[in-house]
C-alpha cells in the first residue's frame, strides 16, 4: 500500500470513530472558553461518575483552542478516571472506546501517525472483545457519554439527548446517573418557558428523584416544578438549604438553581442569603463567586424595577 493510500485508510478509519472529534461540535471560540469553564464548576472529586466524561470533553475543547498539551493532559485524565470509575476485573472495556478515539484523533492532528495507529487499534480489540448487545445500535456507554456531552451544546440538542439516553438506559437500566441526567435535561430544555413541564415528565423527574435520593440538583427542580403550581415551597426550600451547603460545591450542587427558586418564588435577600452562607464557607470557589454576583444582580434590577414605577 502506498503512503497516501495508508493515510487515506488511517482518515476513514478516524472518521468513522465515536469520539468528540466526529460528533459535529463546532461551537465558537468564546463558547469554547464559557464551557471549560462551566466543566471546571462541576466537581472533580473521586465519587464522581462523570468525571472520565468532564476530562474527555476538557481535553476536545482545549484542542480546539491550540492547546494540545493541555488536551493530551485531559484525555489522560480520562482513561485514568474511567479505569477508576469502573468497579470490575479488567481496567479496559467498552466505556474507554470514546476516549481512545478522541486520542487517536490528537495524535494524528499532532503530525503521530504510529501513535494514532496505536490507539485505533485499542478500539478495535475493544469493539472485538466486547460486542455491542444489538449488532445495529452503540455501546450503552458511547450513548451516555454523546449524550452527556450534546446536552452542554444548546437547546436544539435536547432531542438527540433523550433519545441517547433512552437507548443507553434501555441497555443497561441500572445506571441511575444516566436517568438522573437525562431527567435534568428533559425539564432544564423547557426553563426559559416558565411554565411547569408536562405530567409525564413530571412523573419521571419524581421517580428519578426516589432513585436518585442524593442528587439534590434533582429534589430542587422537584421544587421549582411545584412552585410554578402554586405550592407553597418556604420550608423545604430551606431544608434544602441546610443539605446543599453540606455537600462539595458544584454545579450540580443546586446553589445556583435553588439561588433562582428563592429569588422567583420567595424573595431576592433569601438567593442572596444563600450565596453569601456558601461564599463564605468556600470564599476561594469561582462558581460561587458568579452565584453570589447572579443575585447581586437581580437585587439591582428589583430595585431599578421598583424606582421607575415610583
């Protein structure tokens, strides 16, 4: 086979990969740097299921932005994590076949076609050794991790997302992190409408809220769906409270979603309440540092609403 021949074959095979580099994200170079840092703001602890997916996205993004070091530190970040993650014999199944492309594709942007070669050939001893349980659908694993990544990428994604999920739970129905997501992105496409969502997905944002009885990013929507109807919320947002400022600091902590429950639904000194409590206990945390400032701002917007109508 001749050289171009052999590069060609190297690009089909690239292109045909299910990796961050072949799933259509193109967002612009300023969006890249607001997602890194919206990555950065979800924990990074150990315990952390997605934390092989956070690293995996890091490391496209900082690609994308010329930072190939950085981007080569992610993806190992990833394999590390995903090895971590999973509590079984082997430390390589079909949960690492993404992360292995996304490093394929680096090293073939960075001019290391042997290396690339290396890792293309690690997807296909895992597409070998462990099938996919239906011969015309994805791993349950690569349905996650898309999934999981296009639901950062705009509302028009929202679609692709549950239907993602679905599949990937349909395969392997206990993954309660995967319904647990896929419930958040189903009731987080419809926020701006200000109107509560429809009774079936209500039902299941409750159901994945008896699964899931430590997401409390999951019991605040619950929240927030039943102050749209008029229930009176006061007492257990504030019981809430006290559980969101015990655990780690996140995004999906449900700071900043409960911090928009009590400026909708009982009061702005109440968000800013709750922002300052948890300021002062992580003073040095970013994302609270933009929570406290979020309710800053619309103390200022009540009180210019306030004066034009005087």
């Amino acid at each position: 086979m001749s050289a171009a021949q052999s590069q060609s074959t190297l690009e089909a095979k690239l292109k045909a990969l299910q990796c961050h580099f072949t799933w259509d994200i193109d967002p612009s170079r300023s969006k890249l740097f607001r997602f890194s840092d919206k990555l950065e703001d979800i924990s990074t602890e150990e315990g952390n299921s997605w934390l092989g997916h956070i690293y995996n996205l890091q490391g496209y993004i900082h690609y994308q932005l010329g930072f190939t070091e950085d981007a080569w530190r992610f993806f190992s970040r990833a394999t590390e994590a995903f090895r971590w993650s999973r509590n079984t014999v082997s430390d390589e199944g079909p949960w690492l076949v993404v992360n292995y492309g996304n490093l394929a594709w680096l090293h073939h942007h960075l001019g290391e076609q042997a290396e690339s070669q290396t890792y293309l050939s690690k997807v296909d001893t895992l597409l070998k050794e462990y099938p996919s349980p239906s011969q015309d659908e994805l791993y349950p694993e690569i349905y996650a991790e898309k999934a999981w990544t296009l639901m950062k990428f705009g509302k028009n994604k929202k679609p692709l997302v549950a239907d993602y999920f679905q599949r990937a739970i349909r395969m392997q129905p206990n993954m309660v992190e995967w319904n647990t997501s896929r419930i958040i992105a189903l009731v987080n496409a419809v926020r701006f409408d200000n109107t509560p969502v429809g009774e079936d997905i209500l039902e299941e944002l409750r159901m994945a809220k008896e699964r899931d009885p430590e997401s409390l990013y999951l019991a605040v929507l619950d929240l927030e769906q039943r102050a749209m109807k008029g229930e009176r919320i006061e007492d257990e947002a504030h019981e809430l409270t006290r559980k969101v400022l015990r655990n780690p600091v996140s995004s999906y902590s449900g700071i900043k979603k409960l911090s928009w429950v009590y400026r909708k639904y009982v009061s702005v000194d109440e968000a800013i309440a709750l922002a300052e409590e948890a300021q002062e206990k992580h003073p040095d945390v970013r994302f609270l540092k933009c929570c406290a400032a979020l309710c800053y701002e619309w103390r200022m917007c009540e009180s210019f609403n306030w004066a034009v109508r005087q």
